[in-house]
C-alpha cells in the first residue's frame, strides 16, 4: 500500500545516511540496516495478527504489504548490497549493472514473491502433489531461519553493538509505525480499515528475512540477528499498545 511503501522507502533512506554517518559502515551495511528499520515481521506474525484483530477483510491489504515488503524493499537492498560488492571489485557501469541484475534474479525470497503474484494473477491451478509438496517447503522455512538465527546469537553477545541495536529498534518499533500512520491518515486517507492494518503492521518487529539475507551474504549477520531478537522482544509492548489504540476498527 500507499503509506508502508512510501514511508518506508523514506525511513530507510534516512536509517541508511544516519547509520553510515553513525556507526562508519558501508554501503552494503547501511543497507541491511535500512531495511532492518522498515521490513517488518509480515509474514508469520502480521497476517495472524490482523486477520484475527480486524477480520477477514483485512487480509487483502496486509497481503498488498507483504508482496511489496518481499519485492520492493528486498530487492532495494539487495540491489545496493550487490552494487557494493560490484563497486569494490571496481567493475565498468554495465557489468555493475549486470551484477545487481543477477543478484535480484537469484534471491529467492524476491522470486518466489513474483512467482506467487503471478501465479495468483493467472489464476493457475496447481496439482495437489504439488501443492502440498510446496506446503511442506514453506512449513520448513521458518524453522529453519529462526533456528540459523538462534544459532548466530548463541555466538553473539546481546551487549555487542546495543547502540547500533537500539536504534535499529527504535527506527523499527517507534519511527516506522508513526511515519506510515501519518502517511495513512493524513496523506493518502486510507479507510480505517486499510489505514489500522497499515500502522499495525508497521509496528510489528525486524522480520527474519532480514537476517536471510545478511547471511546470504555472509554481513553484519550477528548485530542483524540481535536486532531482530531485541525488536521481537519489544515489540510485544509497542504493537500491544497500537491494537489497543486501534481495535475495533469501525
């Protein structure tokens, strides 16, 4: 929607130029922590959670934002990452090109958000085998991401990096709900409905798939991994406090 996107490619913006003028990283860096500010937990807690705080009618405009989570916010920052790494092996402009182009084709989480629109669009069936062969993939993906991430913060010590981590969270769990709230509401004057599964899944914690993509790239994957973590643990005061403002909607 409207507001996440917008507001989100703002917050990331200004989290990627204040985290490289803070903390000194690159630009690859800068990246993942951008989008540890604006990418939210959209999947495995946001659409539980609104379905079950608004109703039915609310999975249509939570699924518009994590199609463009998947698609538009990942494919920002992996395309910066990758043009980090073409800039550093000092390649000419069209090879740079090439190599973010590449990078974005072979991300899978950026894929399989264009393959399942497409698939919803076509309005093609898929056989049961199929079906339920997938099923089983996605079942195992989240497993097996929190049990990597559990893995990397077992060798990480929480307190290493608290300030980076702080900030990440208060980018993620204060910034990001207020700037797509004021986008929603004041901007583009959404629905209420639209507009509360807007704030509510802007106030959601860092989703994994952040860390994903960190180790993906073998960067910055302990103090991501911690950031996830604290948000996660944060977020249950900071999103309660947002439905209680928010439910019921109409």
């Amino acid at each position: 929607m409207a507001p996440n996107y917008s507001a989100g490619l703002l917050l990331f913006a200004a989290t990627f130029m204040l985290g490289r003028r803070l903390f000194g990283v690159s630009n690859a860096v800068g990246a993942l922590q951008g989008l540890g500010a604006t990418f939210s937990n959209v999947g495995f807690v946001g659409l539980p959670l609104v379905i079950s705080a608004y109703g039915g009618e609310a999975a249509l405009p939570a699924m518009l934002i994590v199609i463009g989570d998947g698609v538009l916010m990942l494919g920002l920052a992996t395309a910066i990452i990758e043009a980090d790494q073409g800039t550093g092996r000092g390649g000419p402009a069209l090879l740079l090109l090439r190599a973010v182009g590449y990078g974005l084709l072979r991300n899978p989480i950026i894929v399989a958000s264009l393959l399942g629109l497409a698939l919803h669009l076509s309005a093609v069936t898929l056989p049961a085998s199929l079906f339920a062969y997938a099923g089983l993939l996605a079942d195992s993906a989240g497993p097996c991401a929190l049990f990597a991430l559990g893995a990397t913060l077992a060798s990480q010590p929480i307190r290493e990096g608290a300030i980076e981590t702080g900030f990440l969270s208060l980018m993620k769990l204060v910034v990001h709900p207020l700037l797509v709230g004021g986008a929603a509401l004041f901007v583009f004057h959404l629905p209420p409905l639209w507009a509360a599964v807007a704030i509510t899944q802007a106030a959601l914690p860092t989703g994994a798939n952040v860390y994903v993509l960190a180790q993906r790239y073998q960067l910055h994957a302990g103090p991501i991994s911690t950031a996830v973590l604290v948000s996660t643990t944060l977020a249950v005061s900071t999103v309660s406090a947002v439905l209680s403002w928010l439910y019921p909607v109409g």
